[in-house]
C-alpha cells in the first residue's frame, strides 16, 4: 500500500513539476515585456515622444492581455476536443516562438513604424497562446490530484506566475549589470527575448513526456468528449451563470489584486517615486521572494477551510490599504523636500550639452548626485532648454531620478510592497481549484479559461495601463489611478461574498 | 441572503449601463483635457479601445444581474450533473 501512494505521490510530483515549468516559462516570457516597457518604449518609438511612447508600449503590453480571452476560446475548446496535454504543448510553442522573435525586431530608427507594428502582431500571438495555456495546466493538475487536496495541488502551478515575473525581473537585472546600462538600452534588452528559445525547449522536451490527464482518458474513452464546448459553455444556462460567477465575483478581483501588487507597486515606484531601475525591481523581487511560498500555504489552507472567504479577504484588505500603502511610498522618497533639511553632501554638477532634435534649439543639463542625512541619494538634473531665436527666454525644469533608499525606508517598502504581493498569494492561491470544481470534465478546459483570462487579463492587465492613464491627466493626483483596482476589487468581493458559495463540488471526475 | 441576491441583481443591471455612460463621459473629458494639457498624449485611440472591451463585459454583469434577480443563483449546482 505504500509502495502504491508512494507511485502514485511520485507521479503527481512528476506532473506538477513538468506543468509548472512550461506555465513558468510562458508566464517568465509574457511579462518581460512589460519589465521593460520603458526602454522598449524608446526603442519602438521617435525618440521624442515622451509620456505618449511610455503610454503607447503599455498600450501594447495591453494589447496581450486583452486577447487572452480569445486565446481561452481557442484554445480552450481544442483542449476539451482534443486533449489537454497537445493543446497546452501547442501554446507553448506559439509563446517562445514569438517571445524570441520580438527580440530581433529592428528599433524606430531602422524600420520606423513597422517596429511597433511587428511588436504587436508577436505580442498578440504571445496573449493567444497564454490564454491557452494556464487553463490547460491548471486543468491538468487539478485531474490528476486527489481530492483534498486539490487546492495544494494546483497551488503549486499558481506560484509559476509569480516566479515567471521573477525570473524575467531577474534576467533583466543580470543582464543589465553585466553590460551595463548603456549597452542594455541599446541592443542588451534583446536577450531576455532570445534566452526564451532555449527554455522552451527544454520545456517541450518534458511535456513531450507527459501523458494525457486520467480524467479526461477516460472520458474519451466512454465517448463522452463534448463535441462543441463552446456552445456547451455559453450558450447552456446553466453553465453559463456560473462563468458568469466566477468572473464578476473571484477573478475580476483577483485579477486587479494581482497586477496592483505585482505590477504597479513596481511601475509606481520606479516612474513616480523615481526610484534606481535595479532599486525599484530588487523590492520587487524581495517581496516575491518572501511571499511566494503563501500560494502553496494558502492553496493548501483552502482544501481545509474552503476557496471562497481567502479570495475574499485578500480583496478586502487590498481595498483597504492601498492608498494608505502608496501614499507612504510618496512621502518615504519625496527627496525634494528632504533636501531643504536633510542635504549632506552634493557632488559636483556634471554639464551636458545636446541640441533639441529637428530644431537649433540646445539642452543644457547640470546634473548632480546628493546625498541625505538619513543615507538616501538622488540624481537632481536641471535642464534648460536655450532657444535659438535671441529674443526668446530659456526654459528651465529639474528632474530628479534614481532614488536610492536608505535602510529602514528600504526595509519598510519592502514589507509594504511584500504584504501586497502577500494579498496576490490569497486571492491566486486558491483559484485555480475554485475554477476546476466549477466546471464539468467535458468543459472544463472552455468553461474556467474564459472567466480566468477575462479577470486576470483583461481587468488585471489592464491596470497599470489604465492606472498610468488616469494619473496622466490635469487635476489627478498620483494616487488617483488607484480607483480602478479599489473600485474592481470592491464590486468582486461584494458579488464573491453574497452569491458564491463556500463549499464546492470537489469530485472533478465527472 | 436570496432577497438580497435579488436586490443585487437589480442593482447589477442598472450598473452595467452606468459604467459604460461613465466612461463614455471620462473619454471625451479626458481626451478633451490631455489635448489642452499635454501635448504629446493623444489617448483616443486608448479610450476607444478600453470602451469597445467594457461593453461585452457590461452586457455580461447585465445578463449577470438578471440571473440574479430571476433567483438563478439562489441555489448552486452541487454536482456537475446539475449543469
């Protein structure tokens, strides 16, 4: 008896670990792009467009997540047809093969818009085949895993997510530092791109390996295979209200949650609190260190306790205490005003001059590095731009940048932005088995991958876009792009905690 | 709990429309108020696109909210066979 649980423990171990490093590996692929959506912003776009490059890139890093949903569809539907094991090989395929060839795209300047274009057709392919993929191994899992733990199980394919962006934040740093930051501006931000061929490879080999899900096997073989799952899902009432459900009331809110944490906490304190590039992602990465573990302790924790009130509550406290979060990262880094205090010592100024593309006017910028009292430093740049015409007066602005923390503001916004990544883990934790018991075997794949793409695509990706946007215009405030994740996950948790039941159905065979 | 899901789903089938009047307002102000402010952000073609995704999604939290107020949700399937 124990050699047979010992078997059986080593094949589900053998099954989550080739599931977990395809979704990894899809997820590491996907969010590169958005890692470095500043400096692909430079590169796609004429060199002075500002604010709109940065907006237009996130517009296409966008793009992906909102046809996630499409790829759900598609590739959903293949999988409860055919099978999930070729289904989810396919997406994985489409993902690398268009991850590296976004590296070898030419910039602007050689092939002008068609950049962006190309950019975004391989981006939209990359959002096809991610909408495919998660339902396939969360699928996979899930009908593999006995029940009770289920939740522990597929948690394990829950932390892909979170450890692709580490990855891909990790990479980014690596390469960064070893070709430094001109080099890497230039052509080094490529190869976080082109690595992703070699480890796509290495994740078809193992999933070539893998056999068909039990569940489904034998599904096909008493004929029962839906033979459209995609009328079986939507156009059927019954099935239909509860995708209905599981959108509107866990992962419209578990998207928002997820890409507030793990998404904007990092683009907020790089691009408003003008935090070091490599400062702001070594938080990042700290806090999902830390934090990453909890998936699995919360997945577990919801085969004990039920899916429905961890979600919850991940979503309430992030209504609660974003503002407050964000509003310390403003006043922890607000240099400006520390230094009419707090100013220990100030480098000599570093003048450069630059003529202002398409016209005679110059830039003349005086940069200076400063340091604080409490160990904090910043570059403060003063750029004046001189007109060419006589008569005209210069125009003068300061720039600060790359803030640098001192410890125990290091340390705080670390905790501050680990608890957000902490409420990721409790609303992300769960859901996938909270999706699987939702659904019959036959559409299963269809039936989860949509609601899951719509919430965590569409409304997730959606925030630092969206975010980003309403904090750009006149009269906001920078917490102003805030609402969006507050509002969405405050309508989830409201519809999650009146129409969703705690206590699902936990045979999936059927 | 079943009045209130019922109450609910009222409230979800005025809010659908509602989002959508909302952001058509928000785009037009908003692209109004970048073209005056900033100069180099044009955000129509971002607005178009936010608003054409939002309205299927509003039309479901509309479908949603009448299941809601017809009772659909009052009780949940417990089997698969109930779907």
């Amino acid at each position: 008896m124990q050699s047979t649980d010992k078997n059986v423990s080593q094949s589900i171990t053998q099954v989550i670990a080739a599931s977990s490093l395809g979704t990894l590996i899809e997820w590491y692929d996907f969010y590169i792009f958005g890692s470095l959506a500043v400096i692909i912003g430079q590169q796609l776009f004429p060199s002075d467009a500002g604010a709109s490059a940065l907006i237009n890139t996130l517009a296409i890093f966008a793009a992906g997540f909102i046809v996630r949903p499409f790829g759900a569809l598609v590739f959903g539907r293949l999988g409860d047809l055919i099978g999930r094991k070729y289904t989810f090989l396919l997406t994985l395929v489409l993902m690398g093969g268009s991850t590296f060839l976004i590296g070898l795209i030419p910039s602007y300047s050689s092939i002008g818009y068609a950049a962006p274009i190309l950019v975004l057709i391989l981006r939209l392919v990359q959002g096809l085949a991610l909408g495919g993929e998660y339902g396939g191994a969360a699928t996979y899992v899930a009908e593999h895993a006995p029940v009770g733990k289920r939740g522990f199980f597929t948690s394990w394919i829950q932390t892909t997510a979170t450890l692709g962006l580490f990855l891909s934040l990790g990479v980014i740093v690596l390469t960064k530092n070893m070709l430094g930051a001109e080099a890497f501006a230039d052509w080094g931000w490529r190869i976080p791109f082109l690595v992703s061929i070699l480890l796509v490879g290495v994740s078809i080999y193992i999933r070539m390996k893998m056999h068909e899900s039990p569940v489904f096997t034998k599904l096909k073989a008493e004929g029962k295979v839906s033979t459209n799952p995609l009328k079986e899902s939507f156009q059927k009432k019954a099935n239909f209200k509860m995708v209905l459900l599981a959108l509107f009331g866990a992962t419209m809110g578990q998207g928002v949650i997820w890409y507030t944490g793990q998404f904007y906490a990092q683009s907020f304190l790089e691009n408003t609190c003008k935090l070091d590039f490599n400062e702001s992602r070594y938080i990042l990465l700290w806090a999902i260190l830390f934090a990453t573990p909890f998936f699995v302790v919360f997945g577990s924790w919801s085969d004990k306790v039920g899916r429905k009130w961890i979600m919850l509550m991940g979503m309430l406290l992030g209504v609660i205490c974003y503002r407050p979060i964000y509003q310390y990262f403003i006043d922890a880094t607000n240099v400006k005003e520390f230094q009419k205090t707090e100013l220990k010592s100030a480098s000599a100024p570093v003048v450069e001059r630059t003529l202002v593309k398409d016209t005679k006017d110059s830039l003349v910028t005086t940069t200076t590095l400063k340091t604080l009292n409490n160990g904090m430093t910043f570059k403060e740049a003063k750029i004046v731009t001189i007109p060419d015409a006589p008569a005209t007066f210069p125009e003068e602005q300061t720039v600060i940048k790359d803030v640098t923390l001192s410890g125990p503001t290091y340390i705080i916004i670390i905790a501050l932005v680990f608890f957000q990544v902490l409420l990721v883990t409790m609303v992300y934790g769960p859901i996938a088995a909270f999706l699987v018991e939702l659904f019959p075997t036959k559409i299963r794949y269809t039936s989860m991958s949509l609601p899951y793409h719509i919430g965590n695509g569409v409304f997730g990706g959606l925030v630092p876009f969206i975010a980003t946007l309403v904090a750009s215009f006149s009269g906001s405030t920078p917490l102003s792009g805030l609402w969006y994740p507050i509002g969405i996950a405050a309508l989830s948790f409201v519809i999650g905690a009146v129409y969703i039941d705690n206590k699902g159905d936990e045979n999936v065979a059927d | 709990m079943n009045a209130l899901k019922k109450f609910l789903g009222i409230l979800w089938m005025l809010l659908g429309p509602v989002i959508i009047i909302f952001l058509f307002m928000q785009a037009s102000e908003k692209i109004g108020l970048a073209a005056e402010g900033i100069a180099r952000t044009n955000t129509t073609l971002q607005w178009s696109i936010i608003i054409l995704i939002f309205i299927p999604i509003c039309a479901g939290l509309v479908i949603f909210g009448y299941y809601g107020w017809k009772g659909e949700y009052d009780k949940l399937p417990r089997t698969s066979a109930d779907l």
